[in-house]
C-alpha cells in the first residue's frame, strides 16, 4: 500500500507501573490513506487513546514506552524519533484534536494569542499576516465575528466554539493527518453534528487525512469510509463501514450495534454487553472477549484467535474459515 | 462583508483596552468588599508616598545633629522629638521609609525571580533535578531564617545591600515550592498536551502558559513577603548585621536608641510603630489580594 500516508504496524505501547509491565496497545496494525477519514471504535479503555497519543510521541513520560512496532509516516518510522525532530512533525504534518474543547485552551490567553502562537511555531510570518491567517482559519471552522473573537478569552466561547478553535489551530500548519481524539464527546448532540459536518468539510476541502477516534458508532457511520474496532489493546475487526453495519463479524461490534438505541424499539430495557473491558493484562489466555460473549466456545477459551479475513477483517473462530 | 469586517476591527483595540479595564474593575470590586485590605492598602500606599517625596515631607535632614536639643520629647518643632545626636526621629523615620520598602521589594523580587527559576524546573521536568532542587529547598527552610540571613551576612558583611541580598537568599524556598507546586497542578492541564500536540518545545511552553497560569499565588506571597523582609531588614538592623549608623534604617535605629528607653521613650516607640504599621499593611493587602485574585473565593 504506497498511498498510505500513516501505517502502523504491530504497535505495542506498555504502561510500566509498580505492578510491572501493562500492555495497553497489543500489536494493532492499520494504515490511513492520503485524505481519508478511518474511524477508531472502542469502549473506554480499551487503547483508542493510547494508540493516538502513542503515534504523536505524547505518551505520559516515562511510564509509557513504545515496546514494539513500527509507526511509518511518509515512509519513515517515527515511533522512535528524537524529541525535537518529532516536535518538527508535530503541528506541520501531524496534529491532535483532544476530548474536552473546555480544558484544551490556556485560559489566560486571548483566542487570537493562541491561535498566532500556533502558526507563528512553523512558519515566519509578519504580524499582520499571521492574523489574516488567524482570521482566515476561524472563517474556516465556520465561526462567525472572526475578527472579534480574536481577542476574547476561551472563557466567553462555548463548547463547541472552543472545539472548533481547537480545530483551527490543530489545522494552522495544513497537517497531513489530523488525530482527533473523541472530539465530540463533551459537546451535545445538535453540537456534535456541526462538529462532524465541519471535520468532514475540512477532510473534503484541505485533503488532511484523519484519524477520528470514538466510542459512538453513530458518529462513525456519518464520516468515516473505514473503521478498525478496537478491544483490550488489539484490534477485532476492520473493514468498511457498510461492511461492518450491515454485517458485523465479531461479537463485539455486533453488541456495540445493538447498544446503539434505537429510536422505535418499544423495549422497556437497551442493550448492553454484559461485563466491563478486562483490566489490561489480567486475561492470560484465550480471546480476551471470551468472558462475555455470546457465542463463546471452549476453543476461544485456549487459544487467541488471528485477524483474518480480506478487506473486512476479523479476530473470531466464528469466521477463520471464511478467510 | 468586508465593510462589516473593517468596522469589527476598528474596533478591536478598543475592546481590547476595555477588556483590560473590565478586568481591573472586577478585581478592585472584589478587593474593595473586604474592608481591612483598603486599611492595608492605604497604609501601603501612604509609606510609599512619603518614601518618595522623604525630600519635600522631613522638615530636616537625616544626619543634621545638634547636642543642644538631644533627646528632647515630641514637640511642635520637633514633630516625634529628637535622639541622642539631636536628629529629628520624624526625618530619619521619612527617609528610613525609603531603605525598609527598597529591602522589601527587592528581596522580595530577587526571591521570587531566582525561586520562580528553580521552582518551573523542578515541578516541570520533575525526577532528579527536581529531588535534588526541592531537598535543596528543604535544607534552606530547615535553618531559622533570622540565623540563616545572619549566617550570610556574616559571610558577606555587614551592610543594608547584604542584608537584602542575605533576605532574598532565605526566601527563595518559599517561592520555589510554590512555583513548584504551582507548575505541577499546570503541567497536567489539557491545554499544555494540547500545546505539545501543535509542536510546542518546553521553553516556550514554560513561558507561554507555565508561568502565566502560576503567577496569581506569587503575588499573593510576594505581597506577604514584602512584610517579612522588611521585619527581617529591620531585625538585622538591630542586631548590627544590616544597615550601618548613621543610616536611617528603622531597626538600626531601635538598635541605637535602645539605652534611652527608659528616659527618652519616643526615640523607640516612633521607629518600632513605623515598622508594625507598614508590616500590618502589606499583610492586610496580602490577604486582600489572595481573597480578590482566588477565583474559588469569588461568588
């Protein structure tokens, strides 16, 4: 695949604690595309982040460490780069959206300092342009009174306003992949929406490719072409989105489905797979879903099943032979 | 559009300046509501002004001495009396407002300059540095800081410049595990991976939005110290290890006319009631501060 702009292969990222190693990415490979949108589904917990934060070289210091795997961004593995070659990467190719929009911006300083400061990291410019490119991006994540809202404070701006000024400076430097890491989860939902509509705009007009990760499948059907569901460190399934909605092969993706409410079901009680994601490296042996699934057989007990399958891959017994 | 534009920015710089106003009629609401912190203020700001106008305000000069009229009681010509050389005490105590809140503020700066350093250092980058920095701190605080400053002053000889220098010296612990304290609860916030995330480095981190968000709590402290090492000035001052006679200094003063306080009780109780006022002032507009610029203390 040469038109991979990201590829990330057999990445294992661990936790080392006072109780020894955690393993919390267990050898997941996917690659992005050149101006794609693939969507990162999984329970809380289950490494969504740790992958992100692992590809931008964020991870908390020094408890988590890349152990295995290759990162390749343009062709070249990043998951070992020096600090400050790394940090050339950081805002000019790849760049981070985070969960919370309320506690991403510096609250002392004016949108349009921080938002200077961000174009100001990577590109020599004059003061006046920098605020035309200020004011141009604003215009781009569709906020109005751009030229005002430079100088107010992240204090006077809602939710949303505050994620898509987060989006603005992710998008100063024109990154290739933009990470965006549950951007919509603590906005509401007519919020949300614009949101998606905005990041889907961006992908269509700027080509960035990006990585949205999430944990509602909803928000995954609106913009994404692709998905990788996630479970414990490893991923479960891949495949298209129709693919996977419409025929999803592990048992997971199928209860995430099935969680999903439905606005004309009459049942008195939703959906919900039964138990909690296991505490990384508690399950020994065996698919690390086997504790609550449905259609658990001795075998997944014993042996780890393999991601299998072409274009629409999964890691369960019920369909190796397919592949 | 674009006129609706041009409009929006002509009026920025205005909205700009307004904003900065809004913010300082917020604070001196909130400080206004807590009366003892105006008595504070105003004491502050009335030793402030005398110390800059000690030319025009002292009827005499420091050292004009005249054996005939020493140790004379408060009278009309002699406002607070007269010492032993038959200076005015009123004149000496103008110009010592000069030398105790010089001290003050600079001890206090210097303090919060070099803490302020080693405290980011320490909290940001954390694991050696930061064990070896805060047990530094530790050592510091562990000496009484009249016995520490007299320590350095001894090193260094005795003068006002040293005393300040020796002053600041012992409050840089407090300072630095402060901004220490400070940068740990910071460096946490979203806002700084967010900052990583864009390909910030840790200089410009640190300067940008370390500092800026930790800076409320130091001025608080460094109000509460300006007290302290204006207490301490003065306190080195009597023990000989400050400000040298015939320097106006208010504890040097207490020093030199401390054998007439039985006979002639005004040349002690006048410098000893400049250095409780100006040490109840800078206290009371410290707590003031601390109450106006907490966010979690505004309703």
């Amino acid at each position: 695949m040469s038109d991979s702009i990201l590829e990330v292969s057999n990445l294992r990222t661990s936790f080392f604690t006072d109780d020894g190693e955690v393993p919390a990415v267990d050898g997941i490979s996917f690659s992005i595309k050149e101006g794609e949108i693939l969507g990162v589904v999984g329970e809380s917990g289950c490494g969504k982040s740790v992958t992100s934060l692992s590809i931008m070289g964020l991870l908390p210091h020094p408890q988590g460490k890349i152990v295995g795997g290759q990162i390749m961004y343009e062709g070249k593995d990043i998951s070992h780069l020096k600090e400050a070659e790394m940090r050339k990467l950081r805002g000019n190719d790849l760049a981070m959206i985070f969960q919370e929009p309320m506690t991403s911006l510096n609250p002392v300083f004016t949108i349009g300092e921080q938002l200077t400061e961000a174009i100001r990291l990577h590109n020599h410019m004059s003061k006046q342009e920098q605020n035309n490119r200020a004011v141009e991006l604003l215009k781009l994540v569709g906020l109005p009174r751009a030229t005002e809202l430079l100088k107010e404070y992240p204090h006077e701006l809602s939710g949303g306003m505050r994620q898509r000024v987060m989006i603005a400076i992710a998008m100063s430097c024109n990154p290739k992949v933009l990470i965006a890491d549950e951007p919509t989860t603590a906005l509401d939902v007519t919020i949300q929406a614009q949101i998606l509509d905005l990041m889907l705009k961006l992908n269509q007009e700027t080509h960035t490719a990006i990585m949205l990760i999430t944990h509602d499948l909803g928000v995954v059907a609106q913009v994404c072409k692709r998905v990788v569901v996630m479970y414990g460190g490893k991923i479960v399934e891949e495949g298209d989105v129709k693919d996977i909605f419409n025929h999803p092969k592990h048992p997971y993706t199928e209860g995430l489905i099935k969680s999903i409410p439905d606005l004309y079901s009459k049942k008195d009680k939703l959906y919900s797979i039964k138990g909690s994601v296991p505490k990384p490296g508690s399950i020994k042996k065996g698919c690390l879903f086997a504790p609550r699934c449905d259609y658990v057989m001795d075998k997944c007990k014993e042996q780890v099943p393999e991601l299998l399958g072409s274009g629409h891959k999964s890691r369960c017994f019920l369909h190796q032979d397919e592949a | 559009m674009s006129e609706s534009l041009q409009d929006s920015a002509k009026l920025s710089p205005e909205k700009e300046r307004s904003l900065f106003v809004q913010g300082l009629i917020d604070f001196w609401k909130q400080f206004r509501k807590n009366k003892p912190a105006i008595v504070g203020f105003l004491i502050v700001l009335f030793f402030i002004l005398i110390a800059i106008f000690a030319k025009q305000i002292a009827p005499q000069g420091i050292n004009d001495q005249n054996i005939a009229i020493r140790l004379q009681p408060p009278s009309a010509k002699h406002l607070l009396g007269t010492d032993d050389f038959g200076r005015d005490i009123l004149s000496r105590i103008v110009f010592g407002a000069q030398l105790s809140l010089r001290v003050g503020f600079f001890a206090v700066i210097g303090s919060i300059i070099v803490g302020t350093f080693f405290g980011v250092i320490a909290g940001y980058f954390g694991k050696l540095i930061d064990t070896v920095i805060s047990r530094f701190f530790d050592i510091l605080l562990a000496f009484p800081s009249i016995l520490l400053s007299i320590a350095i002053v001894t090193i260094l000889g005795p003068s006002l410049n040293n005393a300040l220098v020796a002053i600041a010296i012992v409050n840089v612990p407090v300072f630095g595990r402060l901004v220490r304290s400070r940068v740990l609860t910071v460096k946490e916030e979203e806002y700084i991976m967010a900052a990583r995330s864009i390909g910030m480095g840790n200089t410009r981190i640190i300067m940008k939005h370390i500092l800026p968000n930790s800076f409320a709590p130091i001025i608080v402290q460094g109000t509460l110290n300006i007290a302290t090492a204006i207490l301490d000035a003065a306190g080195l001052g009597f023990l000989g290890m400050g400000a040298q006679p015939p320097q106006p200094e208010w504890g040097t003063m207490l020093s030199e006319s401390r054998q007439y306080i039985t006979n002639a009780p005004w040349t002690v109780i006048f410098p000893g009631l400049a250095i409780i006022l100006v040490v109840i002032g800078f206290n009371l507009m410290g707590d003031g501060l601390r109450d106006a610029l907490d966010p979690r203390m505004k309703n």
